[in-house]
C-alpha cells in the first residue's frame, strides 16, 4: 500500500465459516490502523447478496454487516458501499433466467454476473 492507495474490505460468505465471528474487529481494526498509517483510505463493503437472499449473519463480533459504520465508532469515518442492498435491488430488476445465469450455484457467480456486481461497487465507488 501507498501513500492515496484505497483499501477495499469485503466481509465474504466464506468468511462465515472461520472463526471470524470471534476476531473480526480485530482484524477489521489492523486494516483501518495499517491503512491510516500509510495515508491510504480503507474503503468497507458489505457482503454481496447470495441469488435468494443475504444467507449470512446479520452481525459478526459486534458489528452490523448491513450497517457497519453506524454500529461501531472507529468505523464512524470510513467510507462504505452497502453492497447486499444493491446487489439484492439489481437481482429485483431481472427475470428468474436471467437472475440465474449470473450464478454458478446461487453463490458463486459466472463471468457476467461478476462483471455486474463489480459494476455496481465501482458506480458506488464514483458516488
């Protein structure tokens, strides 16, 4: 990382399934401190919608994942992309078929759904 480097943190489906429910503070709080050490600018999005749904935790070790800048102080200042709400309003706006075709199985996605999704944080991003 560089001195104007952004720094993107996603909380993922995987990250579910490790001890993360436990130590996601800490570790979220070694990025932001290691970020704002090197004058880079962190940068949290929120976990993208699975096709049926969010399908994940609504707080992992005290932190809101729909909402975490509003439920923990030292991310009060941090910039965030709340990316299941987007990503859950755009699969809203598609067919059942052509929903599907973004997704290998529901959660991970083929090419073209990964190009929308990052279509949408870099439109968030830009706002």
């Amino acid at each position: 990382m560089k001195q104007g480097d952004f720094l993107v943190v996603e909380f993922g489906h995987n990250d579910m399934k490790s001890d993360s429910s436990t130590t996601y503070k800490t570790n979220l709080q070694k990025y932001l401190t290691d970020a704002k050490a090197k004058s880079v600018t962190p940068v949290l999005i929120t976990p993208v919608s699975r096709s049926g749904g969010a399908g994940f935790a609504s707080t992992v070790d005290g932190v809101a994942l729909d909402k975490p800048c509003a439920t923990w102080p030292p991310l009060k200042t941090c910039p965030w992309v709340d990316l299941t709400k987007l990503s859950s309003a755009y699969y809203g706006t598609l067919s059942s078929s052509a929903k599907s075709a973004l997704f290998v199985d529901g959660t991970h996605f083929h090419e073209p759904g990964a190009t929308q999704i990052a279509n949408l944080v870099a439109q968030a991003l830009k706002a």
